[in-house]
C-alpha cells in the first residue's frame, strides 16, 4: 500500500505537475511540497481536503485507508439521515456520474427501476 508521500508525489506526476506547481496552486512553500512527499510533514485536514479536490480522489486514499481514489467510506451512524436509505452503493455511482451528461430518458428509467427496488 503506498503512503499518504507516495500518493501525493503519483497523484502530482500524473497530473503533470512540478513540486512548485503543485505549491503555488496549495500556496504553500515547494520546500512544504517536498516534505509531504518525503513525509517528513503530513497536510492538516484542511490542505488534505484541498489535495482531495485538487486531484478528484477521496481524502481515504490519500491516507492509504483505500486503494480505491474514487471510493467513498461513509459509516452508517455518520450517514445524513436523509441518505441512510439510498444506501452506499447508491452514492459512489452518483460520483462516478457526477461529471456524466444523462439524458433525461435514461434519469427517467433509472427513477422508475430504484422505485421498484425500494
């Protein structure tokens, strides 16, 4: 399993970035960059919450908890109440769709065969 360095230094590359790049777009130093790769430092929940955007995966795999960057861990008692219902599986496709143009037919089919299964 890679550590939370080694995902920010894969995730950085990939994207095409510099470590000064990547500092400008955190406005951070890219002596701070260079640290959170080494893990000589590790991001606060804040600059965590920021990477997460910045490179579209859950702040889990940042931290090595999942290997899946688009895996969502919600635990049950932590749920908002109005999506404990629509259960887990429900949620990660929405962000798997979430950048996904659905035609209004298929949103449509999609309601109806949910309305069955409930």
């Amino acid at each position: 399993m890679l550590t939370i360095g080694n995902r920010i230094k894969e995730l950085r590359l990939k994207k095409e970035y510099t470590q000064p790049q990547l500092a400008k777009y955190m406005n951070v130093s890219k002596q701070t960059v260079s640290n959170w790769e080494k893990e000589n430092r590790i991001p606060d929940a804040n600059t965590l919450k920021k990477l997460s955007c910045f490179f579209d995966v859950s702040v889990d795999y940042l931290l090595g908890i999942v290997d899946d960057p688009n895996h969502i861990r919600v635990s049950g008692d932590k749920l908002p109440e109005e999506l404990r219902d629509i259960g887990i599986e429900y949620l990660t496709l929405a962000k798997e769709m979430q950048d996904k143009e659905i035609p209004p037919e298929d949103v449509k089919k999609i309601l109806d065969i949910l309305k069955k299964h409930t």
